[in-house]
C-alpha cells in the first residue's frame, strides 16, 4: 500500500490544513516510509510471543491501604491563607 499526493490533499482536507505542493510532496514521502516500515514489521516471525502490555515485567507495588485517623480541621486550616469557620475560602471562579 501507497499513499499518492492525491491521498495526502484529501486527508489534508479532512483535518482542514493547507499545504503547499512541496509540503504534499514531503509528506507523501514521509507517510510512504512510514507504511513501508509497518510492512516490515508484518512480516516478522510472531508465532508463540504472547502479547505485552508492558515491556517491563515489573508490577505495581503499592502500599498496604491502612485505616488511620485523618488531620483534625485545626491542623488542616492552620497555614491557609483565608478560611471560614471549618473550611478553606477560595477566590469565586464561576460567574
């Protein structure tokens, strides 16, 4: 498979960009080189690989979820620049 200028102006179209023929012309290139390459990779061996969804085998470690108390509003509001009463007071961001 092949991509022509013809394709390029017609997918340029699509997605509403403009290019002049030199840029047609480079990206025809570009995109042919990149279906080339993805020819290549069908052609390689895959019989027997599972498939990855990672590269790495390593797993998350996470840690043990553990029930604690939480920091007491006092604590919480100590370095706040506003507050009222037993909350946070932030600067009105809808109209």
């Amino acid at each position: 498979m092949s991509v022509t200028e013809k394709d390029v102006a017609y997918i340029a179209e699509l997605a509403r960009l403009s290019f002049t023929d030199a840029e047609k012309k480079k990206m025809t290139i570009e995109l042919n080189a990149i279906l080339h390459y993805i020819e290549k990779l069908s052609e390689v061996d895959t019989e027997g690989v599972e498939p990855l969804s990672s590269i790495h085998d390593q797993v998350n470690v996470l840690r043990e979820d553990l029930r604690q108390e939480s920091i007491p509003n006092e604590v919480a509001l100590m370095n706040a620049p506003d507050k009222l009463d037993r909350f946070f007071r932030v600067p009105k961001v809808i109209g």
